[in-house]
C-alpha cells in the first residue's frame, strides 16, 4: 500500500496569532518577544521576514533592520489554546497523529483515500477546517511518501500552501532543493560540506558513503547519503512516544546570586508544572539549560524514579542540577524542562509521596492555582517565591 504522510506547519504561528486578534496589526511587520536590551525574536510575520528578520535574532538587530516593526510580548497561553484547537481536528481524518511542536504535526493518512477522498482535497478540507476553527489562521500542508518527503514539500508554497511530492518524483524533487533547504542539515554542517567544496545537493549526491563516514562519521555520514537523496532517514519515528515541556528566560542583567538564581528557577519550574497540568501529562527526566555571558550553553539531565509531583519538587531537582555545574559563575539564560513516554506518564498514574513534606505540601497547591488561573486568568495568583 503507498503510503501518505501530511506535513501540517502553522504559518508563522505567534505572529499570525497576535495579526489575527488585534487587526491593527495586519499587513505590518511584527516581532513577537521582549523588548528588552537582551530581548531576542520569538517569532516575525512574513512582512518582517522581508527585512531579513529571523527567530532568535536579537531584538535590538530586528529593530535596526525594520525600525517600524511592531513589537508585542509572546502570549504563551493564547498559542497553547489555538494548538489544542487545532490539534482536536486532526483526529477527524487519521488515529495516527504525530504533535511535533506547539505549530507543527505529521498526519499518516495512508489507507484513508477511498473513504475521504484524493489526499489534495483532503489537505484542502484539513486547511478549511483550521481556519474556521481557529478564527482565521493558515496552515501550509506538504504531502509525500514518507515524513521527510512531507516536511519538505510543507515548505514550498508557504504561506497558506499545499504541495504534493507525487510518488517516484522524491529523488528530482530534493535534487531541486539547495542545501540549506534539507532536513536535519545545520549551519555548521552546512560549512563543513562547502569546505569541502560541497556546495549544492547534487554536488552531495556525488559523494560516496564512505567520503561521508570519513569526514563525519558513521552516523552522521549515512544520513547525509540518504537525505540528499529523497530517503526518509527515520525523522520523528516514534516520536508519539516522547513528549516534553520546557520554560526557559534570558535575563535582561546576568545574575549570580544564588538567591535570585534560585527564584528564577522556581518560577520556570511553575510554568512547567501548570503547563503539565493542562496537558495532564508528567515526566520522569528533569533537563536543565544554562548560558553564561560568552553564550558558552550547557545542559543537564536527569531521570529520576517518579515524575516530580509540583513545583517545589521539580525545582530542587533542577537547582541540584544546576549548581554543582554552574561553578558560581554568572548566567545569561536560564531553562528547566520535563521528558518522557507521551502514553504512560500521565497525571492519572500513581503519585510517590515526597520525602520533604513541606514541598509535598507546597506542591498539593499547584492543582489549585491552575484552576484560578483557568477562571480568573494567569495574572490572578502568584507565588510568594518567585517575586
């Protein structure tokens, strides 16, 4: 049976949001993310990207590009609520969904022709039914024979597209592609490649494996051979069965007191837990990521036996992370996050008591903050440790 494979990416999802719900803001170039000396670009509409405007641009360098580009603060839960909506309408053409991001997914829509129809007039019916969902937002829909074939094809005709890879084409359509366009392939690997005067995707077509494994080893050199030539290397296989949430803030000053380091990480860890408790879902493996001022980043993880049950308890494990590593030197950029199996590690599972009792208590108030923010919004309540 020939298999399908949608790829549905939001057009430049937070902008479009803030375009969509203040009207102002329509036909502009807009910059989503803080204002600050330190303030970096979440997300830029397709106007600011005419300006040469990317995410995780500074801020002050977007400005000095695009001077009368609007700047409006990232509204984590306004995007998080549109994802849930949109998400809720996949399930009517396929079980088989694969949530990527907060703005992207993969649809297996193999098998499901004769019943719905052409998979083009199926993408069509998809776009139509997000839109009206979600008050009037566009989706570019890339369909192919595999993931990889689908995620490329998304990018074609963006925004508000759709392209289909017909199947046989996979290996013309990738050689058409430069290689910034592939999957997978970095700037830096993308440097490596044209030092060694690879410069286009069939100049890496020309190599041979064994080229390849020589200059960037067996792994890396296999997926370089397969994904210049149109062959899905395994992107996202399996990844329904992984899922994290993660809160991260760069300081508009450094910071090295321990105390304030310490208030930060709390108030990230709470944006993870009530995060987790919309989704409710938990995960066992604590990550941190820190980032001193020469942009020197390091990670940490840590799989524990239980999920941690609450703020309090996330927290202590991530600052345990953090310490011993940290070197009491100050940081520019501090994220603490949760992973693990998206199907079992459920808010339905059983709880492990905490050894602390003062934190098991603390934490038994998480529930109830969620439901105050719910009715009353998130500004409604705040924690004593976090200002």
């Amino acid at each position: 049976m020939e298999r399908v494979f949608f790829h549905v990416d939001m057009d430049a999802f937070y902008a479009s949001v803030e375009q969509m719900d203040d009207p102002t803001l329509r036909g502009k170039p807009v910059l989503v993310g803080g204002r600050s000396g330190r303030g970096v670009v979440a997300a830029c509409s397709y106007e600011a990207r005419r300006h040469g405007i990317h995410s995780a641009m500074p801020m002050s360098e977007a400005i000095r590009r695009c001077p009368e580009a609007r700047v409006v603060p990232v509204r984590m839960s306004r995007y998080r609520e549109l994802s849930r909506t949109i998400t809720e309408r996949f399930s009517r053409y396929t079980p088989i969904v694969q949530v990527i991001s907060i703005d992207e997914a993969f649809l297996d829509m193999t098998g499901t022709e004769r019943l719905l129809g052409s998979p083009e007039s199926v993408a069509l019916r998809l776009k139509d039914d997000i839109r009206a969902a979600s008050g009037g937002l566009t989706v570019s829909v890339g369909i192919g024979s595999s993931r990889l074939i689908a995620k490329l094809a998304s990018e074609v005709n963006k925004p508000d597209g759709l392209y289909r890879v017909p199947p046989g084409n996979e290996s013309a359509f990738v050689s058409g592609l430069e290689l910034k366009d592939l999957w997978g392939l970095g700037r830096s690997t993308r440097r490596r490649l044209e030092s060694l005067g690879i410069s286009t995707v069939r100049a890496l077509r020309e190599q041979r494996p064994e080229f390849l494994r020589g200059h960037f080893g067996q792994s890396n050199g296999d997926f370089l051979y397969r994904v210049c030539r149109g062959e899905d290397p395994g992107i996202h296989r399996g990844h329904r069965e992984r899922h994290s949430i993660s809160a991260e803030e760069t300081f508009e000053r450094d910071i090295a007191d321990e105390v304030q380091l310490r208030r930060e990480m709390t108030a990230l860890a709470e944006e993870v837990i009530q995060r987790s408790i919309q989704e409710r879902w938990r995960g066992r493996t604590v990550q941190v990521k820190f980032r001193y001022p020469s942009f020197e980043t390091h990670t940490a993880s840590r799989t524990l036996p239980d999920p941690p049950e609450g703020t309090k308890a996330l927290a202590r494990v991530a600052l345990d992370l953090l310490e011993p590593r940290r070197g009491g030197r100050p940081l520019r950029l501090l994220g603490v996050g949760i992973a693990g199996d998206a199907r079992t590690d459920t808010l339905d599972g059983p709880r492990q008591a905490s050894l602390f009792e003062e934190e098991r208590t603390a934490d038994d108030l998480d529930p109830v903050v969620a439901a105050l923010r719910e009715r009353f919004g998130p500004e409604a309540i705040r924690r004593a440790d976090t200002v």
